[in-house]
C-alpha cells in the first residue's frame, strides 16, 4: 500500500485573488453588533487608559524643573504621589477593558461557532464529499480561537496604539518641534515596510492554517482507521505521511517567524535609532541652555512611552492578518449555498414533524393481509425494456392485461438523471433517463453490478442529492417541492455502511424519530433483532457504543442502523444492502420481522444477495446508470441473463 497523501482544502488560496485585511474582518460585524456597546466602551476606556500614561511625562517635567531644582521636599513627595496615581488609574482602566470584553467576545465564538455547525448540517451532501472533515474541523476551532484573540486584544489596541502615536507625537512636536521631528522621521519608512510584511504575512498565514486543517484529517483519520492502520501493519507510512506534513507545517510556520521577525527588528531599530539621535540633540541643547532638564525628561519619557505602541505595530498587524486569513476560511464555509426547501414550502423542525401516531399511513392498492409471499407473487411476464414494460407512461401505467393503472401513489422515478457536482464535464452522467414505478405498498429491489448506481439512485429519494434531470413523485407530489425537513419525515434511509454516534444505543435508534416512545423502540428492536444483544449490554439501552460505534460488531451496527430506519413508521423505507453484516442466521431473522414492516411501507431495498431481493414484491435491474428490467426474481432469473449473472454466484451458495 503506498504512503497516503492528503489533499489540501478544496479552496486553493494561492489561485483566489485575496481581499484586504480590513474587507475581510469588516464581515465579522453582524456577529459583533449585538455586542458593539461593550466593545465601544472597552475601546474607549483604554485610550482613556493610554492618554493617561502619556500624562506621566509632563507631571515628571514639572516635578523635575520645579521640586526638584528648587530642592522642595514636600513638592517632590506630591509629585510622586501624582505619578502613582496615575499608574493605579492605568493599571485599573486596562482591567476594566478586558473585564468589559470577556464575556461578550466569548459569546461571539459560540455565536459563530454554532452559526457553522448549522450551516454544514444544511449544507448539501457534495459539499461534504468535496471538503476535508480536518479542514471543517479546524475551521470551527483554531480559526474561531484567532477570531476571538483577535477581537479581544489587537482590535482594541490597533485603535489605542495609533491614537496613543497621534496624541503622542503631538506632545513631543509641542515641547520641542525639532526633537520631535527627529523622532517622527521613522514613521513613514516603517508605513512602507508595514505594508509589505502585511501582504507577505498574509499569504504565510493562510497557507500554515490549510496545513494545520490537512494535519487535522490526518489526525482524524488515523484514529478512526486505526483498526486498518494496525491491521495491515500500515504504522509506518502512516507515521511518515504525519511527518511530511509536520515537516511542511514547520518550514511554513518557521517562514511566518521570519517574517515576524524581521519587521518586529525594523520596528525596534528605526525608532530607537531616531531616539538616540534625539537624546544626543536634546543633551546638547541641555548643556548650551536652551533646554531645560525637565523639558528632555518629558520629551524621553514620552518617547519611551511610545516605544511599545510602535514596536507592537508589526505583531499586532501579524495577528490581524491571521484573523483575516481566519475570517476567510470560516466564510468559504458560510457562504458555501444552503440546502434550501421548495418555494412557498415552508420549513419545519425535525421536532415538529408527526410522530409515529401522527404521520397518516400510504394508500395502499390491498390490505397487508392480503397480500402474498415473494414466492407466491408471480406476475406476466414483462418486456425487459422499461419504456415498454413496468417504466410509468403517460396518464398511467400498463399492465400486460392492457388494465391502465394510475401511476400517481408511491414512488415514481420520471427520466431521472443524475451527475456529481465534482464529475468532469466530459463523464457521463452515473444516472441516465430512470424511468421507474414502486407502487404504493409495494417493495421493489434494486438490483445491479458494482458501479451501477444503486446507491446513488437511493440517495435522490431522502434528497441528499437532487436529481439533475427529470423527476421523482412521492404520492404524486415533486419531490423537488417538497421541503427536505417534510421528505426526511416521510422517508427513512439505512445505508450499507451504518454509522453510529458517540451516544447510548437507545438513543442512536431514536434518532429516526425524535417523538418515538419506548413501545416504538423497543419494536424497532425486533425488528432488526436486535434486542437480544441491546438487553444484554452492561446499561441495556443506556449504554454508551462510543465512537462510530465501534465497541460493536459489524452487525450489531447494522442493526441498529436498521431499527432507526423502522422505528418512525415511515410512509417510505429506503434500504442500501441492510443486511450485508449478518450471519445466516440472524439474517433469516431479520428478514422474517421486516416482512411485516415492508407490508406497511412503500420501500425501495438495494440487494445482493436472492435472500434479500426475495423479499420484495418485484425486481428492478439497474445496468449503466438505467433500469434495464423490471419483473418478479424467477421471471428475471429465467429471461435476463444479466440478472441470472449476478444472482447465479448467491443461487449456487444458497443451494
């Protein structure tokens, strides 16, 4: 097996035109809003907080022309007291500006952090087969963490800083125009340089966020697939690739210092250098009497109180553009179009749809009793093409005794096409004109060699995807109007691959129906018989089955996946291979409990096995993306030699 390599995020950053720091933090606003007042008024208080501290200069020039040059005792112990004062009232404004930020900011995270994991629960099903889940995942905490630092400390100090530079440089030009020219001098070169390390940090920072957002699905990754991973002795490559990314996680990182670096040593140079030369100017003029002591204390103290507002421009600008390249990822997301429902649909929770007691149960063409056995259910024999056999026609459906049956119940597949989002423009479609007709009550097995599109075309009925061409009825309504939150209510899913959450088993099969009572779970239950090793879990139903369900067998989580399909009575039951996990036996079981589920149900079963497909009232063959046939087993057995390929492997088994 070869080392396993990892695609960056779908968004390629270095062929998107970046927009500027400021756009991009402008979009944070509507988070910001709510709490804008508390922010305003922390801004406030710490340049109140900052003028205060450049106030200390002029009380040091007083104390040092006045009670010290006069050798007054009692002036110099005031001036002291003034000077401490001021630095309690510094201290105190600071703390009352992160105590007045705390709270809010951090509720802004939530705010966006829940914001995101609504929007990727709408999102449609090829957005996530499109994107890395490490790239979603670092994208709803280490971004949202960036965020958040950066609204609670450069934000704030971004204001403070230049405010504390502008009333500063004021001071310094009014106690001495030349002196404070000299120290000025720095500031348009460090402009210049600040905006190149703005555009160069920039780039750094979103090419080191996508390598933490790959290290993430690596991570992710290795430790769901850690079965494999020890299984084929695979460790070491795994190991390898971690470190390859690790490699280039570092170089990229260690770039970003450099950058850092290098403009955090500008910033300190250019103005110290401008400080040196302004102290030699002010001692001289000292010295020849044209400046008094206390002037040049002020001017360097003042100068020295600007040292941090300055030299800070470069990290706090560094961490800017890392909130930017932040607030970039995380709107690649938001922005990405919404699962929207019909028009004029409108929308309902999960919580509000009927309940087992409530959804109002298919018309069917015969009561469940009298309906026969698979084996019993023989039909004419019928034309293997579809348009002129089973496929639903205009105004109807023909049956071979030219009786014309109405097509609109159950689920009706109308020249449905279908192509990913993501295929190549020049592939074709994996679903081409399917022309299909469950009828209501009925069960219909799906059948057809890997690749066929089985599983893609029962992925159109629950809307995880939406056909491309054609359409799909429902009881004689499009399901194109139908609002998705009223299609999952009437359509339940079990896939081949069941997937199981961090939560008790009980809890894992009620997720099929959130009104479902314990009479509802516990029928479930047996129906995928799966009560007997539930009851005998330490906790029964209460117990926890950990992540992905994996302190479970293969088929106690197919299962479970299957009584979560059954528990909410559905009016429509689509199954992907449900029972592919389980031994003879228990599959004899199960299959003998869903006869009475599938009685009450129209259901569309993807089957493999003659076991399975024998459970249904008729057959569907699909060949090459189309419904090649449409019969009872034997009738495809004995007339299709296709089918007869497929099932003649499982006959000759079964025998």
């Amino acid at each position: 097996m070869a080392d396993t390599t990892y695609a960056t995020n779908p968004t390629d950053p270095t062929s998107l035109s970046q927009p500027s720091a400021v756009r991009s933090l402008l979009r944070l606003w509507p988070f910001v809003r709510p709490v804008r007042a508390r922010l305003f008024t922390a801004a406030f208080v710490a340049v109140v907080a900052s003028c205060v501290s450049l106030v200390i200069p002029l009380v040091l020039k007083w104390l040092v022309d006045g009670p010290v040059a006069t050798g007054d005792t009692g002036g110099v112990w005031l001036g002291g007291g003034f000077l401490l004062l001021l630095g309690l009232a510094e201290a105190l404004l600071f703390g009352f500006r992160r105590w007045l930020v705390a709270r809010p900011l951090s509720g802004v995270e939530a705010a966006m952090r829940a914001a995101l994991y609504r929007r990727l629960q709408r999102l449609p099903v090829a957005f996530h087969d499109r994107w890395p889940s490490g790239q979603l995942l670092s994208r709803g905490t280490t971004d949202l963490q960036m965020l958040r630092m950066f609204l609670t400390f450069p934000l704030t100090f971004l204001l403070v800083n230049g405010v504390t530079i502008l009333v500063g440089g004021v001071l310094l030009v009014a106690q001495r125009w030349s002196l404070g020219l000299v120290l000025l001098s720095p500031v348009l070169p460090l402009l210049v340089l600040c905006s190149v390390f703005e555009v160069k940090y920039g780039r750094a920072a979103r090419v080191v966020q996508d390598q933490i957002g790959d290290l993430t699905t690596v991570v992710e990754e290795s430790v769901l697939g850690i079965r494999i991973i020890k299984g084929f002795g695979r460790h070491r490559s795994q190991a390898r690739a971690f470190k390859e990314l690790t490699r280039r996680l570092r170089a990229s990182e260690l770039r970003k210092a450099r950058l850092l670096a290098w403009i955090w040593g500008l910033n300190t140079t250019l103005p110290e250098c401008a400080l040196g030369a302004a102290l030699v100017f002010g001692t001289v003029q000292v010295a020849d009497g044209a400046l008094s002591a206390g002037t040049l204390v002020a001017f360097l103290s003042t100068a020295l109180a600007l040292r941090w507002p300055v030299e800070s421009i470069g990290f706090l600008l560094a961490m800017s553009n890392e909130a930017a390249t932040a607030t970039d990822r995380y709107f690649e997301v938001m922005d990405e179009p919404e699962v929207s429902d019909a028009p004029g649909t409108p929308r309902t929770d999960a919580s509000d749809s009927g309940g087992p007691a409530q959804r109002e149960e298919p018309a069917r063409s015969q009561e469940p009793a009298q309906r026969e056995e698979p084996a019993q259910r023989e039909e004419p024999a019928r034309s293997q093409e579809p348009a002129q056999g089973d496929a639903p026609v205009a105004g109807g459906e023909r049956e071979s005794g030219g009786r014309s049956r109405s097509s609109a119940g159950g689920l009706v597949f109308s020249g449905v096409e279908f192509r990913y989002p993501d295929a190549p423009p020049d592939a074709p479609p994996t679903l081409k004109d399917v022309t299909l007709h469950i009828r209501p009550g009925e069960t219909m097995a799906l059948v057809g060699a890997t690749g066929s599109g089985k599983t893609t075309l029962t992925a159109l009925v629950p809307r995880l995807y939406d056909p491309t061409a054609g359409r799909i009825t429902l009881d004689g309504r499009d399901l194109a109007t139908i609002g998705r939150d009223e299609v999952r209510s009437l359509v339940a899913v079990a896939f081949e691959e069941p997937t199981l959450f961090s939560a008790t088993a009980a809890q894992n099969v009620l997720m099929g129906a959130a009104d479902a009572q314990e009479a509802d779970l516990r029928r479930a239950l047996r129906v995928a018989q799966a009560d007997g090793f539930v009851d005998a879990l330490p906790q029964g139903g209460a117990t926890p089955v950990g992540e992905q369900g994996l302190s479970l067998s293969g088929g106690q989580r197919q299962r479970l996946a299957l009584a979560r399909a059954v528990v909410g009575r559905p009016r429509f039951l689509i199954l992907d291979d449900p029972l592919s996990a389980l031994d003879v036996h228990t599959e004899a079981l199960v299959e003998a409990a869903l006869r009475q589920v599938l009685a009450t149900t129209t259901a569309l079963v993807v089957a493999h096995r003659p076991s399975t497909v024998l459970l249904a009232d008729r057959v569907a063959l699909l060949s090459g993306g189309r419904i090649t046939a449409v019969g009872t087993h034997h009738q495809l057995l004995r007339d299709h030699a296709e089918y007869a390929t497929l099932m003649s492997g499982e006959e000759e088994a079964a025998r």
